[in-house]
C-alpha cells in the first residue's frame, strides 16, 4: 500500500482528492460567509473591503498552506509516514522539553476535529433552505436543517465500524467533480466584475487589516484562517497517498478554490446593494451567485463533499489517537482493521466521543454561521507547535540559524492568527479549547503518571535473570512438581543487565512454583519507524529463559501471540530451544510447539496512599494513570491474547516500598508491645 503511492500516478492523485482535501476544500462553503459577518452586513461591505479579504486568503494559503506545509514541512516525513507526531517521533532525542509542542498541538488538532463534521455538513444542507425537488418543498425552517444534518452525521459514524472502502474509492471522483466546479461558477461570476484580480497583490491583503472598510481590525484574520484550517490534513495523511501525489494535485485545488473566492468576492461586491440581498446579516454567497437551475445540484454536491471532509476527519482522528497511543500519550484503546486496507483503522471509543461531540456543537449553536465563530481557534495552536518542532527539525538539516528565522516568519504569521482568533473564545471557541484542554489532560496524566512511576522504581524493585537462572532451569528440570505449561510468557520489560520486576520472579518462585518447559519474558518496544516489526531472542546461554525484545512501529498492532508462535516455532526449527511435541492436540499439523500460558501482572495502586516518599501530586499523577489503565482496553486485548490462555495476577506498585513500610510498622508496633510488657 505504501509502495504503491511513493511515485506520482493519475490513479494515486486522484485518491489523493479524495483523501487528502475534504477540509479545505469545504471551505468555501462558509469563509466569505464570515467574512461579511465581519462587518453587520451585505449593505456593508466594499469593493475594498472584499478584494482585501480576498487577498489575505489568497496570501494565506500561499504562506501557510503551499510555503510551509507542501513545500517545507512535508520534506520531515517519518519513513513516509507524516503528521505532527510522526514529527515529533523525528525529534525527541533532540531534547525532553519537546514533548510538551506533541502534546499540545496533538490535543488541539483533535478537539478542532470535532467542529469539521458539524460546520461543514451544516453548511451544505443549509442551501436546501427554500428550494423544491420535485413535490417535496423545503422551508426555511433551520430546525429541518438540524434534523436532516444529524441524520447525515448519525449514518456517517454507524457506518465506520464496518470500514469505508467501497464508499472510499468514490471519495477521488467527487472531490474532482467539486474542485472542477468550485473553478466553473468561480470563473464565470469572476468575469461580472474583472476588478476583483487585484487580490493577487499583496498589497491589498496589508492594507485591509488598517482600512477604515475593515470594522474589525486584525481580528478580520480570525474569518480568513478559516480558508486554510485543512493545512494540516495534507501533511498528516501524507503517508496514505504519497507525497509526490500531493505535489501533483495541490496545484489545481489551489487554483480551484482562489477562482471560487474570486468569484464569490465578484458576486458580492455586484450585489452589496442589492435590495434582496443588503439587510441580511446571514447569507451564503457560495449558493446565492449560482444560477437557480444549478442549486440543486450543488446543494447535493456539497453534501458530497461535506461527507468526504467528515469521513477524512474521522479517519484522520483514528490514526491520530493510534499514533498518540503507539507513543505513550494515550491510554489503551483497542484498533480494528475492519477492512483489507492497511491503513484503515477503526477505533469505537474515539468514534462515539467524535459522535456525540458533533452532535452537541450542531445542536448547541444551531447554525453554520455560529460555528464558524468558533471554529479554527484550537487549529492554530497545532500549526504553532508544528512550527516549534520543524525548527528542530530543520537545525538537524541546516545550519540551526538558518532553521531560527524560517521558524520564526511562520511562527509570527500564526501567532496573529492565533491573538486574531482569540476573540472566537467568547462566541464558542470555548467549547474547543475545553475539549482540547480535557483532551492534554488525558495525555498529562498517563504520560508523565508513567514517567513518575519509572521515577520512584528502587533498584530492588528490580531483579536480574541471570540471578535466577539457575533456579529457573532447577525448576524445569523438576518432575517433582507438576508441569504448569510447556511456555509460561511473562509481559514485562526487561530492562538492560536483564532486569525485571521483582513480582515477576515472585509469581514464578514464590506464589505458587510454575513450572514449564520454557520462560519467555517478552517486552514491547515502540520504534519511530511506523510499520516496523523485528524482534531479538536472547537465551542466557540456557534452553529454556528467553529474552524476547519486540521492535514494533508506532502504528503496528501488538499481536504479540501471533508474534510469539513463529519465534518459538523458529527458534525450535533452529535447535535453539528444545522440540515441545504435544500427544494430544486436535491440530493435525501443529509440529513441535507446545501450549503457552501468558501471565500479566496488573499494578495495584492501594499502596500509595500509605507512602510517604512518593509527593502528593506525584502520587496523584500514579493514580490517574493507573485508574485509566483499568478504565480502558485491558492488557488482554492490547497485546492481542484474547484466543490464549491468560493468567491475570495483582501485585502492589512498589513491593519494595512496601515492604519497608511493613518493617518500619512492624517495628513500631514491638516497640509498644515491648513498652506494655514492661509495664
């Protein structure tokens, strides 16, 4: 899948359309509606006044979208793959602090995600308002627009948990069809008022933000980032097209949206005082330049397209949440690939929350024009952060100076855009920065729950294998006791010099001995290259202890019994590890590999509160983690054992720390015990 699209083909472009820019090629829908919102008015506006607007878009998507994005920020891609945290996956050896940007521009990218859905097919039904097909007449009624939108949005999310292929392969024509059109009606309101081309001059786009005809400052530019909110999108899903497929197509979807903005700007500055249209304070030039006879299909177009940005959102929040979970920012969730696609993914609990959040925005603010107040101020937060990782990415590439100053031009561009946006926070924007800061808090919580937890493990917290290596192979050889398994596998990290938990060789040894043939212990490792998947298998000079290291990318499910059964069936091919042939089986052709038992040991954290050496917001940090931990998937399904015997076993979070507060509670209490006897 990937190979297929590293090189540029009309086939791969065209799914790239369908992919790739849904969200900003929805965009006129609802950009130049804003913009008159700016000012009160239809009756309002200027030629001035539309030709500026008109040329910050177009400067815009030339410095954001084009300069940044296509031509710079897409030459960081992680093995293909891109999107700010394979970016970030590129980095984090440069320095700690760089962290924070991942998390922050990963949480705000998805909390603005989940306004896409609702303003953009919002906006498409909206057209339907007044118009007739066939003997059903639709009102102007926005309650029947809320209705028919819902339904959209209901259907749009029941249907992912089944995958999207077949609908998907559409996905590239419609985009065309639109973006085609988008450049037709564009072109022929264009040539109703030529003056309109001045917007190519940057001139103009200066002059706006301190004319007079501009009613709202700087804060105009809150309506324009509109215009390019799907920026990102062409980096994130770089890897599902190829990025060559993106250098092919951004060229004519470029154009395809100015020529629309071009021709809405001509319609509105002929028709600003126009008695139908001067004292609306909402109106959609988008519908109103068409011709009555070519709504319809419009309106239906638009839906189309709508849908197709929806789709693209949800699935780029699926493989967002996946790339944040592969990287330790997310708890748990369980991925399904419920398609042959590689890179389809579906993951049930990120698609309910982006349901029911949609649903709560469309019925909260009730109109695209509301939506539009709130939306694009979480995004700009994510273009920031990308910013302060491409620099570091870029000082690795060209004299970091060099990288400063790129760094620093975007980064002042999007930090106006952000003070521009800031007043969006009173008219919803709210909504999601709450979601984004709910989200960051999510991913505070486990990352650093985690990062403490390894902070505060003693050294006699662990253990070395090569201790218990004898005992180990005592207790194989040891008919004496019953055999527990032929490969009881242990999911536990084994650190450098072999060490592992403590309760992990308590759970063998002293709970209850275990024997069997064979001991795995194996440890997950995520890598940066995203599908990778390798593995080393070291016996301690022994037949029966392996240390089994999995290498797996950041976007590779832990199917970690499936794993283990060709390395055990390999190593035994080998002569490494001894034949484990099974008398009963109903597996005619199952060769020479016995039954496994899997152990995982989940941490208790009741022992937290009695210790005194772990700080209170610490200890809260360890507890939230752990409460996720349960909460969410459960070790079972995350490592893919659901068909495999498994045993689940409690252990306290530090035994050590416990045991030194037994011994020091013991102590006490023989020390009143002692002071009674003597009285």
């Amino acid at each position: 899948m990937k190979a297929k699209f590293e090189k540029i083909s009309l086939a791969g472009m065209l799914i790239a359309l369908g992919i790739v820019y849904g969200d900003i090629g929805t965009s006129p829908l609802y950009v130049m509606n804003a913009i008159i919102g700016d000012v009160g008015s239809m009756s309002n506006v200027t030629p001035d006044y539309i030709i500026g607007s008109i040329s910050l878009i177009f400067w815009t998507l030339m410095i954001i979208t084009t300069v940044k994005y296509v031509l710079i920020t897409m030459k960081a891609d992680n093995n293909h793959e891109g999107g700010i945290f394979a970016l970030y996956a590129l980095v984090r050896k440069n320095a700690k602090w760089l962290v924070w940007p991942a998390l922050i521009g990963g949480a705000a990218l998805l909390a603005d995600g989940t306004l896409t859905p609702a303003v953009t097919v919002t906006s498409a039904i909206e057209g339907l308002k007044g118009q007739s097909i066939g003997f059903i007449h639709f009102s102007n009624s926005q309650t029947n627009v809320l209705i028919i939108t819902s339904c959209v949005l209901l259907v749009l999310f029941l249907i992912q948990r089944f995958g999207t292929g077949i609908i998907g392969n559409s996905f590239g024509p419609v985009m065309l069809v639109w973006f085609s059109f988008l450049a037709i009606v564009g072109i022929i309101n264009l040539l109703q008022y030529p003056a309109v081309l001045k917007a190519f001059s940057p001139y103009y786009a200066i002059e706006i933000l301190f004319s007079p005809a501009n009613k709202v400052g700087i804060f105009i530019l809150g309506s324009i980032f509109l215009a390019t909110t799907g920026a990102e999108a062409l980096y994130s899903d770089m890897g599902h097209v190829g990025k060559k497929n993106i250098y092919g197509t951004w060229p004519f979807v470029y154009s395809a949206l100015i020529l629309n903005y071009l021709g809405q700007g001509a319609w509105i500055i002929k028709n600003a005082h126009n008695p139908q249209y001067a004292g609306l304070h909402n109106t959609n030039p988008f519908y109103d330049m068409l011709p009555g006879n070519w709504r319809i299909f419009a309106i239906a177009l638009a839906a189309l397209a709508a849908i197709i940005a929806s789709q693209a959102l949800i699935t780029g929040s699926f493989t967002l949440v996946d790339e944040a979970i592969g990287l330790k920012f997310l708890p748990r969730m369980i991925v399904h690939h419920p398609s042959n696609v590689r890179s389809q993914i579906y993951i049930s609990t990120v698609n309910w929350f982006l349901c029911i959040v949609t649903f709560m925005v469309v019925w909260l603010f009730r109109s695209s024009q509301h939506m539009e107040a709130a939306y694009g101020l979480a995004i700009t937060v994510t273009m920031l952060m990308t910013t302060v990782l491409l620099f570091e990415y870029m000082s690795t590439k060209i004299k970091r100076i060099f990288a400063f100053f790129i760094s620093l031009f975007f980064g002042a561009i999007e930090a106006v855009f952000l003070v521009a946006s800031l007043v969006k926070f009173v008219h919803g924007g709210y909504v999601t920065l709450f979601i984004m800061f709910g989200i960051l808090y999510v991913m505070i919580i486990w990352y650093f729950g985690n990062k403490r937890r390894d902070h505060y493990e003693k050294e006699s917290e662990y253990v070395s294998l090569l201790d218990y290596r004898d005992q180990l192979s005592e207790l194989s050889a040891d008919d004496s006791i019953p055999l527990y398994t032929s490969n009881l596998v242990y999911m536990t990290k084994v650190k450098d010099n072999y060490e592992i938990k403590r309760s992990t060789m308590y759970s063998i040894l002293d709970k209850e001995p275990k024997r069997a043939k064979v001991y795995w212990f194996v440890t997950v490792n995520e890598t940066n290259n995203p599908y990778e998947s390798n593995y080393t298998a070291d016996l301690l000079e022994t037949k029966n202890i392996v240390d089994v290291q999995l290498y797996l990318g950041f976007r590779k499910q832990q199917s970690v019994s499936i794993y283990l059964h060709q390395i055990v069936n390999y190593l035994i091919e080998q002569g490494v590890v001894d034949p484990q042939k099974q008398h009963y089986t109903s597996m005619k052709h199952r060769g020479n590999v016995g039954d496994f038992k899997f152990v995982i040991i989940n941490e208790r954290p009741s022992d937290l509160a009695l210790n005194t050496e772990i700080s209170a917001f610490d200890r809260q940090l360890i507890s939230g983690r752990i409460f996720l931990q349960n909460i969410t998937a459960s070790p079972i399904s995350w490592y893919g054992l659901e068909f495999s015997s498994v045993l689940e076993e409690s252990s306290p979070l530090f035994i050590t720390m416990q045991h030194d507060q037994y011994l020091v509670q013991r102590k006490i209490f023989h020390s009143i015990h002692s002071r009674k006897s003597k009285r």
